[in-house]
C-alpha cells in the first residue's frame, strides 16, 4: 500500500490536536493553568462526572470532571484535550461575578 494513501488518516490526530491547542489559548484555559495547574486530583471532596462548564467562549460540554474539595474546585477534562491541563483553583481566588439563568 502507497504511503500516500494512508496520510489523510495520520494527520487526523495532528489535526485534532492542533484544535484543542487553540481552543486550550483562545478560552483562556493556559493562563488559568499557569496559575492554577494541579499536578494531582485531590482525595477528598465529592467527584462530579459528565459535567458542563463555559470558559471564555468555549463550552466544554460533558467532558467537564470536577471535584469539590477542601483545597479548592479541581477542573479536568477528557485527555484527548491536548493542551488542557488539569486545574485545582483554591477557594480564595474563586467569586460570583454575575448569576444567570439561561430558563
């Protein structure tokens, strides 16, 4: 089999992971990870799977895992997200800005 043939099929993946490069920069996820980045999930606190989170103008739509733990809200996503490291931000930095209801 021809080389050729088979790299549209090798660049799916370099392509995917170009996306989620930008996606990572432009929602503002790498600055949140070059203050916040977490180098393990905490023990404690309760797990949420499966979950929604908006950052930026990005909607990370059921990739979202957080947990609620005494150190502060941990945030990942799925590790097919090339780019998005694992978050763990301290109580201290967290505020309401504004609360909306989207019904």
């Amino acid at each position: 089999m021809r080389w050729e043939l088979l790299m549209p099929f090798a660049m799916v993946p370099v392509f995917w992971a170009g996306v989620c490069l930008i996606v990572a920069k432009v929602s503002g996820w790498v600055r949140l990870a070059e203050l916040y980045r977490a180098e393990s999930e905490p023990v404690g606190g309760t797990r949420f799977g499966w979950q929604f989170l908006r950052i930026g103008w990005c909607d990370y739509n059921g990739c979202m895992t957080m947990r609620v733990s005494a150190e502060g809200l941990y945030l990942a996503v799925w590790p097919v997200f090339v780019g998005h490291a694992a978050l763990l931000i301290p109580w201290s930095q967290l505020r309401l800005v504004k609360e909306s209801r989207t019904r």
